[in-house]
C-alpha cells in the first residue's frame, strides 16, 4: 500500500488506494496529522466518464468502513458507473449533521472532490442514514436557498431524524417515562437531549426559533421556511414503522419514531406542489449485519433500501 502526499488547491491530503470487492477504494485526508476527521473515502467506478457522484452519508458513531460493512449501496452505485463518497467531516463520527461547521466541512469536502476528479459537468446525488440523512436534507435545503453552485439533482433519507423539536420532546417524555425503573431511558435519548439542547441554545420552550431555523423539517414552523427550499428537488424518505417492535424492544411508541414528521414533511412538500418527493414505507426489511456474522432485526437499518430500485431512480432524475 502506497501513502503519497498531494499538496493542491491549498489542502493537504494523503491518497491510500486499495481495492475491496472488486472496486478501487481511496481514502483522502484533508490534514496531514489528522486521521480522525476532515477525509473521505471514494468507491470509483471501474470506468469513465461517470453517471453521477454521490456523497453517502454514515449515521452517528459509523464509520466509512462500517458503512461499507453495513451496505452494499457504493458497490452497486459504482458498478452502475456512479462516484460515491463517504465523508466524515471536521465535527467528526458524532457530527449533528444540520449544524454549521459540519455544513461547512460537508462544502468543503465536495468543493475538493470535484476539483480533483472534474466532476463540474455530471450530476451530483446526496443521501444518508439516519443522522446522515438529516446532514443531507439540510445540505440540500442551504444550497438552493443560498444558491451555491452544487446543488444535488435528488436526495434520499434513510430514516433520518428531522424535526428537532419533536426529536427533544419525545426524548423528554422517553426519560420520564422510565423515571419509575421498569423501562431504562435510552442511552441515546439522554444524550441527544444535551446534544440539542447545546446546539439550539436552550429548550423548545424558550428558543423554539432556533429549532426552526435548523431543524430541516419542523411541525410547528408555521411558514414551511425551510422545506420551501425543496419544492423542486427529488427527495425520497425511507422508514420502516415497525411500532410493535418499538413498544417491545425499547418501550416506545409511534410518538417517539421518525416517521411523524417524514409524513409530515412529505405531505405538506405534496401540498406545496413538489410531485417528487415521496415516502416510502416498508415492511420486515429492517435487519443489521453483526461482526460475528449473526443478523438481527432492527427496522432502523441500512437494509429497508432496495439499493437496485434506488440507483435506478437517481439515474433517472
């Protein structure tokens, strides 16, 4: 394995190439010494000139190499003749996605892969998992508001959380609920409510503005501000609303899951006059890959995509 250092465009960046499944992988560093954030991972096509690129965006906590693990999406989108990128911006694995400096680092991650691969003239897709997919609605939501010259011919979210203010809400009610001990409150939920709390200024109550200037979609935003910035923008929302399994595995209920305000979100874009924006609902497809080979079911999950289904419909926007 070759490590080489390329000084261009005023950015520091290492180049590894290494080959995974039959596609050329290449894993690009931004900064010389930091080889925790600001880089990306490219899965390249076995030839060109691409279809498309993609920037494909990791949930919290994963990683390029667990994303690769846990989909097969830049596989087949490579073998489809599509760039895809994986980044893990300067905020790092545990980025909030719609925040500003992960939007700026998302900027200029893209700013350099289509310098260095000429990317000007193709069409340019963006999607993610779960907070991923939030990162990509509000990537999208920024460039066609402030009109920057890379805007995404479509968007999709798999499962992604949008609506922040419901987000704090239902994690609220999640730790009160579990306040007598029958039910333990959600790691994740205990540590979101600091996490929003930190990036809104303080609680819906008294900085519900906030909520809705970042949220990418929120209920009580009266003004659609931010979701008029969709209107003519291809964008499907993937989610497996399994509430049984919710009630049973983690004490929770409709309430708390995703799929309130990616309806929500779909309906009201429908009703603005956005025919291509969809919800797609699915069924028993919510399973992860563990690292012993066991799989278990999990409806939050890379697997409810049909990854075939979903590149043929990016081709064709």
């Amino acid at each position: 394995m070759n490590i080489y250092t390329i000084i261009k465009f005023g950015i520091i960046a290492i180049f590894i190439p290494y080959i995974v499944f039959g596609q050329k992988q290449e894993k690009i560093y931004l900064e010389k010494d930091n080889v925790v954030s600001n880089y990306y991972t490219v899965v390249y096509p076995d030839k060109s000139p691409y279809k498309g690129y993609m920037f494909l965006l990791p949930s919290t906590w994963e990683t390029p190499e667990q994303l690769l693990f846990n989909t097969d999406l830049p596989m087949k989108a490579a073998q489809k003749g599509i760039l895809t990128i994986i980044p893990v911006f300067k905020t790092g694995i545990n980025h909030f996605g719609a925040d500003n400096l992960t939007q700026e680092s998302f900027k200029e991650i893209l700013n350099d892969v289509v310098s260095k691969h000429k990317l000007q003239k193709i069409k340019f897709f963006v999607g993610g998992f779960s907070i991923g997919g939030t990162c990509a609605v509000k990537y999208a939501q920024l460039a066609n508001k402030n009109d920057f010259n890379i805007k995404p011919a479509a968007v999709f979210v798999v499962d992604g959380p949008l609506d922040f203010e419901h987000f704090y809400n239902s994690a609220v009610r999640d730790v009160r609920l579990s306040a007598d001990g029958t039910v333990e409150a959600s790691h994740e939920n205990i540590y979101m409510i600091g996490q929003i709390v930190g990036l809104m200024g303080g609680k819906p109550s008294t900085h519900l503005s906030n909520y809705h200037n970042i949220s990418p979609y929120s209920f009580s935003d009266t003004t659609q501000s931010n979701i008029k910035n969709l209107l003519d923008t291809p964008l499907r929302i993937y989610v497996e609303p399994d509430i049984n399994w919710w009630m049973k595995e983690r004490g929770q209920d409709v309430s708390d899951m995703n799929v309130l305000s990616h309806s929500a979100m779909i309906n009201e874009l429908n009703r603005l006059g956005n025919e291509k924006a969809i919800l797609i609902t699915t069924e028993n497809k919510g399973f992860r890959k563990l690292e012993n080979g066991e799989v278990i079911r999990h409806p939050h999950s890379w697997s409810i995509v049909d990854n075939d289904e979903l590149i043929m419909w990016l081709l064709k926007q």
